[in-house]
C-alpha cells in the first residue's frame, strides 16, 4: 500500500493506491463514514463491473446506492439536482456523507453535488478508472458542464478521502484505458522526465496493463497531482501547468457535443497542438517537441476529428476557465519535465497549430 498525502490550506487528506483496497474499503472508510448515512453515487456499468468489490470491502457498513446516467453528455447541472432530490427523499442531512464510485465524470458530479448539498457535506472520491485515478479524484476540483464550456460550473471541494484501486482497471475497455494514460503523459510532460522515459520504453508492458508497471505510473502521477495540489489549491499559480492539452482540449470537446471523444482523447490532441505551438513560439526544442509527439501518437490512436474546424476551436476558447480578461492562457512545455504558462501568443500562431494538430487526426 502506498499512501500519499494532500495536505492545503483548509484540508489534508490521504490518497490510498493500493491493488484490492476495494475489498478493504472499510479499513480506511469507517473513521469517515462511522455512524453517518452513506451515499454511493455511481453509475449501473461501473456498479456491475466493480460494485460487489466495494459492497464486500464495506464489511456491513450501511449505504444507499444512487444511481446517474453514464456518459460526459450527462455532467449537467439537471444531473446533480437530479442527485439530490433523491438524497433528501432518502434522509440525507448536513452529517451524511457521499461515495463517488465510478470515473471522472462520476467523480466531478458526485463531489460537485457534496459542495453544494445543504451547503456541503463530506465526500469520499473511490475513482474507477486510469483518467479518474490520476486526476479527477485528487484536488478538489469539481463541477459540471454547461453546453458553451467544459466545467464553467462547478467548486472546490476536497475529499476526506481518496481510494484508488489499480486492480478496477482490469475490466475497463482498452479505449477507456488509453484515455486515461494522455493524462499520465500530461503528467510527465510537465514535471516527470522519469515517468516520461518510463512511458517511452515500457510502451508494451504499459498497453498490456502489467501490473508493476501500472503501479508505478499511477503512483508517479498521483505524487505529481498531490505535490501540485499541496503547493496550489485553487489554481493561483503552479496548479495551471496541470491544464497541459486542455485549453483547446476543452474547446474541442465543446465542439464536438461531448459525444464524439472522452476526454483523455480531447487532451491527446491538446497536447499535440500544444506542443506544435511552444515549438512555433520558440519554447521548445525542435527534439523534445518530436519526442513529446511521439509519445502521444504511441499510446493513440484518437477518434478522426474530420469536419472540426480550427476556427471553430479558437472560438469557443473565449467561454473556457482560462481565458481571462479575453486573453487565452496555454501551458507549453519548455522542455521534457517542466512547463510555464503563456498568454498573449499570436493568434496565427494558436490557429496554425491546431491545424496541424487536427491534420494529423484526420
């Protein structure tokens, strides 16, 4: 068992990675959950797959099961409100407690619903799959989308607890696995040269989901997502370079609906367009701006984005969270490691880009 801490301003709390802590969920869960209601928000796919694991890791302690539709398109604010209708009819009150068992949409909705439920109640984060295990679980940061933006709702709410079990991943679908390995390789770009390199030459081992290997990515970027947290837990400074591949990321999952990619996929190409870009903006060296694209393309492919537009993309980047005062901020990586963020580049160069980001895609 490996335990990492978060610790920030107003809270710390512990993220549990361990294979089988499902099955021992009640070890880390009681001291939380202890004499209060539990609330188990899921969805039915990952209570079929996963749910007889937590129910027998819960050891008796009582909860009730609430239920979302499956799917980004659902990460709507009727969804919550949804959610929490069901809660009040079934008891909830200030002293109960949410389990948010499922992916990041599972784990932005669910934590989203425990800030705003009668002004906040405690929520446990039980993420199911690599993208959620990775980052939507870990920091606080929770909320919904609206149909112009990619979380433009949404607060900061940090768990009590985080349980990450690399063993849920053995029944998620290869598409959905590689979806969460682009937030992996987000995470090494930016701070890792070690995790990168270990992308790069355990490529097979990593797409056969040996065990030890995926251990060891998913502890390399929860130590990097907990580090980053801890130093900035609202996104003043440092927590931005965590948006590596999501300003036109974001824009593209906007534009294509929320139902053509998942979101590791959306920040895959980001990345790519990303990386084009600290390279035309003579940030990154022309080598490392090869290695990094390389990367990328060896853990696709993603979805053919034929028919978007980069027009379409550059506009939308006006309604997303990083725009401010109508100026767009991008993280660009500066080398294999490290990464800054920049604003006020070229728009030429923005929209050059991301077309050959999406000519590569076609």
């Amino acid at each position: 068992m490996t335990r990492i801490t978060v610790r920030t301003l107003h809270s710390t709390y512990d993220v549990i990675v361990e294979r089988g802590c499902l099955e021992n969920a009640a070890a880390h869960v009681d001291f939380v959950a202890h004499g209060r209601k539990l609330f188990i928000v899921t969805t039915e796919p990952v209570w079929r797959h996963q749910g007889s694991r937590l129910v027998e890791g819960l050891k008796g302690i009582p909860f009730a099961r609430i239920e979302m539709p499956d799917g980004e398109e659902h990460k709507r604010f009727p969804t919550v409100e949804a959610l929490a209708g069901r809660m009040l009819e079934a008891g909830a009150d200030r002293s109960s407690l949410v389990l948010a068992f499922g992916g990041g949409v599972v784990n932005d909705a669910g934590g989203f619903l425990a800030a705003i439920y009668m002004r906040g109640i405690d929520v446990i984060q039980a993420p199911t799959t690599l993208l959620a295990q990775v980052d939507a679980a870990i920091g606080g940061k929770t909320g919904v989308n609206l149909k112009e933006g990619k979380n433009l709702l949404g607060a900061f709410h940090q768990p009590k607890l985080v349980l990450v079990d690399p063993a849920a991943l053995d029944t998620l679908p290869v598409r959905e696995f590689r979806a969460g390995l682009y937030e992996v390789i987000k995470c090494a770009v930016i701070r890792s040269r070690p995790l990168f390199d270990l992308l790069d030459k355990s490529r097979d081992a990593v797409l056969h989901r040996a065990p030890e290997v995926v251990d060891a990515l998913i502890e390399g970027a929860v130590r990097i997502k907990a580090e980053v947290v801890s130093a900035d837990e609202r996104e003043g400074d440092l927590r931005r370079i965590l948006n590596f591949g999501h300003t036109l990321g974001h824009a593209l999952e906007a534009e294509t609906g929320y139902r053509r990619l998942l979101h590791g996929e959306a920040v895959a190409f980001g990345m790519r367009a990303a990386t084009r870009l600290a390279e035309k903006a003579a940030l990154l060296a022309p080598g490392d701006s090869t290695a990094i694209q390389a990367l990328v393309g060896g853990y696709g492919p993603i979805p053919s984005l034929n028919g978007v537009r980069a027009e379409n993309l550059l506009s939308r980047m006006g309604s997303d969270k990083k725009t401010v005062g109508g100026r767009a901020h991008f993280v660009l990586p500066d080398g294999i490691g490290h990464a800054q963020v920049v604003s006020g580049l070229d728009p030429e160069l923005v929209r050059a880009a991301a077309e050959e980001a999406l000519a590569a895609t076609a």
